[in-house]
C-alpha cells in the first residue's frame, strides 16, 4: 500500500475525546498516532461525524478535524490547517522539518 501521508505519524496511546456539539456529551476515543497534520483514531461508536473536534485529554489540546477515512472500529483523520492550537505540543522543529514546514 501506498503511504500518502505528508508527515510522518509517531506511535501513541493517548485517551482523547472527540467533541460533536459543544452542548451534547463526548465520545471517548484513543489516539493511537499522531502527526502535526492528523491522527489514528480506535472508536467505539461508528456515530463519528464527518467533522468534529478533538481534545487530547492529558493536554486539552484541540484539533479541528476532517474524517479522511473509516475503518471498522478506527476512523482516519487530518487535522484542519491553522485550527489547532498554536502552543501544541506535537509540533516540534524535527516534525515540521518532516512535513516541509518551517
């Protein structure tokens, strides 16, 4: 299979919570890589909308993010560009190096 990502993903595990409507509940979800420009999602609800928000837990960094694709009980996302936090912590000068950035 082709690898058609722009930045390389590190390997995680990280509890997280994808965020529908700010006045509705959360849908709990583990990121399992992570990369300035997106990341692997396991879910246990196949209700992920195309759009949504995604808070790390640990950090409360938030990402604006577009459905790329879907698995069984995975969904593939990249994060919308000039959204997320400008202080997140998974940008570092070697992954911007990575992904062309400055």
């Amino acid at each position: 299979m082709q690898e058609r990502r722009r930045c390389v993903r590190t390997r995680t595990l990280k509890s997280a919570r994808i965020i529908i409507d700010p006045k509705t509940s959360a849908l709990e979800c583990i990121v399992r890589n992570l990369s300035p420009s997106g990341a692997l999602l396991l879910v246990t609800s196949l209700a992920v909308p195309d759009r949504f928000d995604l808070i790390l837990s640990a950090t409360r960094t938030r990402h604006a993010c577009l459905v790329a694709w879907r698995g069984s009980d995975r969904v593939g996302v990249s994060f919308s560009a000039g959204i997320a936090d400008a202080a997140d912590p998974i940008r570092s000068p070697q992954a911007d190096r990575s992904c062309g950035g400055s």
